[in-house]
C-alpha cells in the first residue's frame, strides 16, 4: 500500500493595507504544515481485510498562509487503525518500520511537509517591501506492506480434522466466561478464556497443516507465522489414524514442519493432546504404547476427547498454570 503525508502551504505574499497607512510593510502568514500520516493499533481490529480494498492513503495539504500574519491551517493526519500484531515493513528495503503490540499504540510513520515562510519574515533594512515568499516543502511518500502475527498465548496446531476446533468450541463453552472470535478460513480462529477478572487466555486454532507448509503448501506460511509469538503450544493428532506407528508419523510432521519454518518454534514448551480417545474404548494397549513413544521423544501427552468432553478439565487446569 501507499502513503503519501500532505505538502506544507504556501507562505504569502502581502502588505499591510490600512487607512491612514497607504504603505504599510509585509504581512505575509506562514503555510500551514502538512498532515502526518500515523499508523495505531487497537484491540476493536482482528484482520487486516479492509486493506485489500483500500490500497492508497493521502493526508491533507496544509492551506496557503494570508495576510494580516494569518498562518494557514495545518493539514489533516491520516490515522491507518490496525489490529495488535500488526508489522510494518517498508516495501522496497524489507525494513521493520514498526511492531504494534500494544492497544492504542502508535508510530509516525510520515512527516507532513512544512509550511513556507511569508512575506514578512524576509523584510530587511535593505528590502522593506519583499515581494515573494517561500513555497511548502512537499509531503514523504514511501510503499509499505503490513503483516499480521496474532498475539495469542497457546498456539493449537494438528493435522486437517485432528479436532482443533472441536476442542476449541468446547474450550470455549466453558466456564469462567469464555467468548469465541470466529475468523475467515484464511486466518486462525481465536478463542479468549477469561480465568477470573484479570487474567485471561488466548488461543490461536492454526488451521489443519499438511506436508509442505513450511514452504507454503496450503498456504502454509500464512498460518504457521501466527505462533512465533505464543508462550505454549498444544500439538494434537488423532489416535484413530491408522495404527501407532502412522499417528507417531503424525506429530513427527509437525515438528519437522515447525522445524523448517523456524527452529525457535521447536523450543517452546508443548502439550501433545491425543484425541479421540472415545473411539477406540478397549484399546487401552495402543494409547498406553502412542504414550510412551511421545515420553521418550521427550514430549509430554494428554489423552482428550473434544467430542465428549473428556479430559478437558485437566487440560484447562494446565493452561491455566502457564498464566498463574
């Protein structure tokens, strides 16, 4: 997108015109300066989808400055809202300009252009009546390209139909009060548990990854930069893929994909939730054995099951712990 801040006005050329002062001296006013174009974020803004149709952003000019010392008006600011999490990079050099992480937070991103001086202020001994004045220095103008990672606490990540976002609506029914933010399929669900009147948990449901995101398979990228930021991260597979060798296989995708898109996502503290343990009552020898692989992967495990509510108080108790 592009933003351009406004051009500072005119200074003025002008002579003080009284009665009984046919000759009175220069009384030019400045420009105005330009408007500024600001980026702020705000917790009222989940995506960045307005921008898709909007591309352009022009701050004001500022006005001519008048005679009788009258300055003109300064321009408009463009203020751009923006949702938290929210990166600003310059479009050409790839530079961070800006990481807005914090509601109400802000950054100038362009300078308005200053007013010129008028008439008056270039008056001397030897030119009492200057006859021009200075033009405006013209607005900035710079391509930007903004970028969102959500600031969520858990990042919830599995295979297509593993039961993410049936865990994330059983999560999210819960009690004490829970609201749910449903998004587009292009960009995560998040879910806000509120623990008691300070604190809170949110949850970023990733969706289904599949071999290859890491270079963008199933727009893969898109997703995965959404858990660079979370403190904890809730792997989940599904126990009734195939027997326990292919559901290992399964949470060794995963981390090989979190692997190739960036290793430090490898050093977060992690949950593995083997779901839909409802389904297979009786095979208590493949959940026990699918347990002691992930023990020795030196991954921690929770049997679950999102359908029937299973095991989801322990689990809560666990995020909740990473807040206390």
């Amino acid at each position: 997108m592009s933003v351009v801040s406004g051009d500072g006005g005119k200074g003025c050329v002008s002579f003080r015109r009284e009665r009984f002062i046919p000759r009175g001296g220069p009384d030019g006013g400045n420009g105005g300066n330009g408007g500024n174009i600001i980026i702020k974020a705000s917790t009222r803004l989940h995506t960045l989808y307005d921008f898709s149709s909007k591309k352009h952003f022009k701050a004001k000019n500022g006005t001519p400055g008048k005679g009788q010392n009258q300055t003109g008006k300064n321009g408009e600011d463009v203020i751009i809202m923006v949702p938290l999490g929210t990166i600003i990079y310059d479009n050409e050099t790839d530079e961070v300009l800006a990481d807005l992480i914090h509601h109400d937070q802000e950054v100038l991103l362009l300078t308005g252009g200053i007013g010129g001086k008028g008439n008056r202020h270039f008056a001397t001994s030897t030119n009492r009546v200057p006859r021009f004045a200075q033009p405006g220095t013209p607005g900035q103008a710079k391509s930007i390209r903004l970028s969102l990672k959500y600031l969520a606490d858990i990042g919830l990540i599995g295979l297509p139909n593993a039961g993410k976002s049936t865990l994330l609506s059983r999560l999210t029914m819960a009690r004490p009060k829970i609201d749910n933010y449903p998004f587009t399929t292009i960009i995560p669900n998040l879910g806000i548990i509120y623990l008691d009147d300070e604190k809170s948990l949110t949850i970023a449901d990733i969706p289904g990854l599949i071999e290859g995101a890491s270079q963008g398979k199933g727009l893969g990228h898109r997703f995965l930069k959404h858990i660079e930021r979370t403190k904890f991260l809730l792997h989940i597979i599904d126990i009734t893929q195939g027997d326990t060798e292919s559901v290992l296989k399964n949470i060794e995708l995963l981390i090989d994909e979190l692997r190739k898109f960036n290793p430090d996502l490898l050093l977060k503290d992690k949950l593995v939730l083997i779901n839909k343990i409802d389904l297979i009552s009786g095979n208590n020898e493949k959940l026990k054995e699918i347990e002691s692989k992930l023990k020795d992967m030196g991954m921690d495990s929770l049997p679950i099951s999102a359908l029937k509510s299973e095991g989801l108080n322990e689990l809560r108790d666990r995020l909740t712990a990473i807040v206390t």
